[in-house]
C-alpha cells in the first residue's frame, strides 16, 4: 500500500462475538477500524477491543442510516470500506480495493454479494443482481437515511468491483426470522411516517405477490428447498410490516 493512501473501515455491530475476531482480521489491508456498536450484550466489544487498530463508539440504535453516517463521521480518512461482520472480505477482494484505491477512477464502488442460506450458496431468488456499494470516498457519499433497507447517496460516479463478497447470513433460522422480523419493525414505522396505512389488500395482496415473485420470477424455484424457505420467510415478514403498521395506529387511537 502507498503511504498516501490510507482507508478506514466502518462496521455496525449487535451480538456479533461468533464472526467479530475473524472478520476484523480480514480487515488487514485498512488503517483503522470502526465498530459502532448497539450496546452488545455478548463478548462482542470485548473481544473487537483485543485488536490494536480497533476503535469502538456505543450508540443506541435508532436507524440504519443514522448509525453507518454516524460511522462515517467518525472516519479519520477519505477512503471509506463498510462491510457487515456476517460478510466475507476475501483476500482476492481485499487486495482488488489496493490495487483499485491506488487510482481510483470513481467515487464510489459496488461489490457483488453471494448469498449463502443454510449452508447454500443462493444463486437465484433475487439474489443474483445483489449490488451493493461497499467501498466509496466519504467526501461524496451518505446513506439516504432510510430506517431499513438504506442505500448510499452518490455525488458522481460509482464503478464495479470484480471479486465476490460471500454473505452468511443465516446462523441459525431463529435468528434468520428474527432478524427479518426487527426490518418488518422499521418498514412499518417509515410508513407510518409518511402517513400510510394499512389496508386488507395488503395484508392478503402483498405477502401473496412477495412470495410468488421471489419463488417463481425471481427464480427461487432454482435453489431447492432453500429458495422456498427463503421466498416463504420473506412474504411473512412483509405480512408482519403490516401487522406493525396496524398496531401503531392501534396504539393512537
């Protein structure tokens, strides 16, 4: 790496200790590295807290969004890479960032992401357009400040990334559904905020088309009893962003 360029890492953190040590060694090619953490209950801080180029911000989570540009605030460097712990920063990808951050050509870079579900390497189901911006100049770039689901605003251009970046979401089909559940939670209140409410169209309509789309045009179909799992977990969680919905108007009348 060139001594002018130096690279900050930011990551979010809640109940992490499984994947912490391993994915904050895979961060060997950045200058610092910075874990917004939610007030963990596990080993999570203590064991990020062993590796010297780690710094650590608890903050009460409110929103996606609010803690990543939390996160980016606290970045000493221009150069920005924002991985999740459950993602795989491989060695070909991490040295494809030097190389690429050397010369940058862009502002901003997308990285492919393999899902793997239940021990699966997702191929379909959705997944195979799954684009996400995981390397960018903070300069240039914030996160749109959706509750869920955010996506990173870009003032200029943004380019691709060759190297995959493995993502393991599943460590279990609890924590799978219930991690769904906690979105469902935060899409209900974006739409409350914007004064949406529920209607029994939703409730039946848009579970139905969810998992339909996800399992047949999206091609679910392809990836086995994994892909129909996913599709059905998936349409459930929608059906619940409703039921939240519902219950936060409940509570106001």
């Amino acid at each position: 790496m060139e001594n002018s360029l130096k690279i900050s890492a930011i990551a979010i953190t809640l109940n992490e200790a499984e994947v912490i040590d391993a994915f904050i060694k895979s961060l060997w090619f950045v200058d610092e590295i910075i874990i917004i953490d939610s007030y963990s209950t596990d080993d999570t801080v203590a064991l990020a807290k062993c590796h010297e180029k780690v710094v650590i911000h608890q903050r009460k989570f409110d929103n996606f969004s609010s803690q990543k540009n939390f996160g980016i605030s606290k970045a000493k460097n221009n150069w920005v890479v924002f991985f999740d712990p459950d993602e795989e920063i491989t060695k070909p990808l991490a040295n494809e960032i030097l190389t690429t951050l050397t010369n940058p050509t862009a502002i901003a870079y997308f990285v492919k992401r393999e899902l793997h579900f239940m021990g699966k390497h997702i191929k379909y189901s959705g997944f195979q357009t799954d684009w996400i911006i995981r390397v960018f100049d903070k300069n240039y770039c914030q996160y749109d400040g959706n509750l869920v689901h955010e996506l990173i605003q870009t003032n200029g251009e943004a380019a691709k990334l060759k190297n995959r970046l493995p993502h393991h979401t599943y460590k279990s089909f609890d924590d799978y559904t219930a991690k769904l559940h906690r979105y469902s939670a935060l899409q209900a209140k974006m739409l409350y905020e914007k004064k949406k409410r529920p209607s029994l169209f939703q409730f039946l309509f848009r579970p139905f088309y969810r998992f339909w789309h996800q399992y047949l045009i999206r091609l679910g179909i392809l990836d086995g009893k994994e892909g129909f799992i996913l599709a059905y977990i998936n349409s459930f969680a929608v059906f619940k962003r409703y039921v939240n919905l519902w219950m936060l108007y409940r509570k106001i009348n």
